[in-house]
C-alpha cells in the first residue's frame, strides 16, 4: 500500500475565534458576578458554571479529526476516539443528528457507528461530502456518494 496522506480536519478559524472569544466573555461575565456574590453561600453556582463553560467551550473550539500511519483519532465534544485503520470499515454521509437539514461523516466499526461532530455542516452538503472523499482515500477504498 502506498504512503498515507496525513490529513486533519479542523473547524475554520472564524469559528473557533467566535468560540473562544463568547467563552472569555462568559467567563468574565461569570467572574464579575462571582466578586459581586463573594462573601455568600451562592457564589458556589456562577464558579461551577466558569467550570462548565471553560470545559465545554474549550472542547467544543478544539474539535478535529486526524488521520496518522495507521489510527484515525476523532475528537468529539465528549469522547476521543483512537481508531487503528484496521477496525475502520469505512465511512459514510449521514444526516446530521442535531440539525434537521445537516449533514455531517460517519466512521463505521465493527461495533459502532462514530460520527465526527467537526464535519458537521448545517447547510453545505458539498464540505462534507469532500471531507468524506479524503477520508475514504486514506482508508484506501472509494468514496461514495449520498
């Protein structure tokens, strides 16, 4: 087999920059009401919800998905997927499942289905549909098409 190209899909810059920049504004937001409420019991609340954005938001900006020699690692919003290119079967074009005229990509297992939450495209059928070729590509097989 030939030499695999290295691949990595990642949000646009613009996106990630709007996420950071609404996670700094939370966060200070967030923070000044922390100083207002100090000396109460309540301040408990805006801290663990700092915690949350920081989390959630700076896993959300980080989304990607990366092909190497042979693993293909999935960062999801909840999970990280390391995949050896062996137990991927292949991939495919799927509805989105928090949008309802989204598509986003698929990798098939054996024993599940992962999508990749960075290939989500709310509108644009054709970025997700190339993502999809460069992935089938790496596996080595022919993209399919919708």
């Amino acid at each position: 087999m030939s030499q695999s190209p290295h691949i990595e899909i990642r949000q646009s810059r613009l996106l990630r920059t709007g996420i950071i920049t609404f996670a700094v504004i939370w966060c200070a937001l967030l923070a000044f009401v922390v100083v207002v409420t100090l000396p109460r019991p309540t301040v408990v609340v805006p801290v663990l919800m700092i915690g949350f954005g920081v989390l959630f938001l700076g896993r959300l900006a980080t989304l990607s998905v990366a092909t190497e020699a042979d693993e293909l690692v999935i960062r999801n919003v909840y999970r990280t997927w390391r995949l050896p290119r062996g137990a991927v079967s292949g991939f495919r074009l799927g509805r989105d499942t928090a949008t309802p005229m989204g598509y986003m990509v698929f990798a098939l297992t054996d024993a599940e289905i992962v999508s990749l939450d960075v290939s989500r495209a709310p509108t644009d059928h054709g970025r997700a549909h190339d993502q999809l070729v460069e992935l089938e590509e790496w596996l080595g097989k022919s993209a399919s098409r919708n």
